[in-house]
C-alpha cells in the first residue's frame, strides 16, 4: 500500500512542504514518484518518518538525526533506545513536576521547604552522566566524548554522597546566579564571575576545565534539551545568562 504526500501530511501532523524538504535533503525519499510528478510513501517510509519526528521531538537537529536514521541497521533496536530514554525523560520531567508542585504547596502555605527536597528534582548520578553522553552523541553523531571520558574515569570509585555533594554545588552555583538574573545583573559583571570562580573550582572535580571546554558547557546548558529543561524549571531566562556569563568568563579568565 502506499500513500501521497497529502495523505502522509494528514497522518503525520507534518506538512507537504516539510516532506518535500525532506526529499530535497536525502533526509526522506518517497518510496516512488508518479509520471505526474507526485510522491509517493510506503510503509518502511512511513516507519523512517516516525523516527525522524520522535527524534526532532528529543531535541536532535536534522544533520544528526540523518545520521541516526541511516546508521541504524536494526530499526527495533533502535526504536526501542528511543523508547527507553522516552521513559527515563518521562521519568526526570515526573520529579521535576513533583519538585515544583511541592515547592509552590510551601510557599503558598508559607512553611518552609526542607533543603534536601528542594533539588529532589534534580539528580546527579552515574546513570544521568551516562544518558547525556548517550545524548551528545546522537546530536553531535561523534561517539568519542573525550569530556565525558575524563568525567567517568574520575568517578568511576565515587561514592552516592560525592554525588550528591557535586549536585548539591551546582545547584547552589545556579541559585546564585539566579539571584544576580533577577537582581538585573549583567552576565559580565564581577559579581557573576566571582560566582563561576567557584564553578570552575567545583567543576575541576569533574574535568580540567579550559576556556574551550567551560565554554562549551555553557553553551550547552542552552541548546541541549535536558539540561536546559532543568534551567528552565528555575526561569527561563537561566539557561542563556548562563551560557553568555560563562562564555565572557572563559574568554576573560582562562586559558
């Protein structure tokens, strides 16, 4: 059985000149076109446009998900790689909902939040470390993360309290920050960078930082899609402070 581009357009929810655009990349070919010009899909198009829309719905931009798609030999497995990191998503966004629900409970009742509940949202674990790897890679199509190598190999013997105590520090460096945002400071200004200056020294448990690398992070706390969905549950507006605080920081402070 096969189906027009009007009729893939219908079921998919994309648009005709969405699917057009992805004949013109090689990212989807119809299965045939028609002596009248019109394309055609069949089932195993359709199974690669179901990919192709769950990916973009993780974050992935088209260059990688071209990469993911093609590369994949065994479309069950796969699918089921995205199905796992669906549910442990699912999972994350269900704590973060708790967090927040319980968070907005204390401050209308005017009690105050236990310390430890307040980041109950926001884990830091070997199993989180491993699903942003998982994640980079997919997005940038590189599996050597040479950054998370070295992440690894320093934690490989840590204990669930050092966890906790780098979750503990990064959530206070975020606070901070936060406080300076809506205080109206600018992300260059001293009073930020004093803050990074105990990120870095936070982060050197983890990695060497370099201007390259602490750069990068930042960056990443706003384009990829988990970490900046945790920025955005404190304000929208944290993630891109923090990406240009830590950007000038870099080019003004390291090597």
């Amino acid at each position: 059985m096969s189906w027009s581009i009007q009729q893939v357009a219908r079921l998919s929810g994309v648009t005709a000149r969405t699917l057009r655009h992805y004949d013109d990349i090689g990212l989807l070919r119809p299965a045939r076109v028609g002596a009248n010009g019109y394309r055609y899909y069949e089932q195993a198009e359709l199974l690669r446009l179901q990919e192709i829309l769950l990916l973009r719905e993780l974050g992935v931009d088209l260059p990688t998900i071209a990469a993911v798609v093609d590369g994949a030999r065994d479309r069950v497995d796969a699918l089921r790689g995205h199905h796992r990191r669906l549910v442990e998503q699912e999972a994350r966004l269900d704590r973060l909902i708790h967090t927040v629900a319980a968070t907005i409970d204390h401050l209308e009742k005017g009690t105050d939040m236990p310390a430890e509940e307040l980041f109950a949202g926001f884990r830091f674990t070997r199993a989180v470390l491993a699903d942003l790897e998982t994640r980079t890679i997919e997005r940038t199509g590189q599996t050597e993360q040479p950054h998370f190598a070295e992440i690894k190999r320093r934690t490989e013997n840590w204990t669930d309290e050092q966890f906790r105590q780098v979750e503990q520090e990064g959530a206070e460096i975020e606070l901070r920050l936060l406080a300076l945002l809506r205080d109206g400071v600018a992300a260059t200004d001293p009073a930020v960078f004093a803050v990074l200056d105990d990120d870095v020294e936070a982060s050197s448990k983890l990695m060497t930082p370099d201007r390259a690398s602490y750069a990068g992070l930042g960056k990443a706390f706003a384009t990829a899609p988990e970490l900046r969905a945790h920025l955005d549950a404190r304000d929208p507006r944290l993630a891109d402070y923090m990406r240009d605080a830590m950007v000038a920081y870099a080019d003004a402070r390291m090597d």
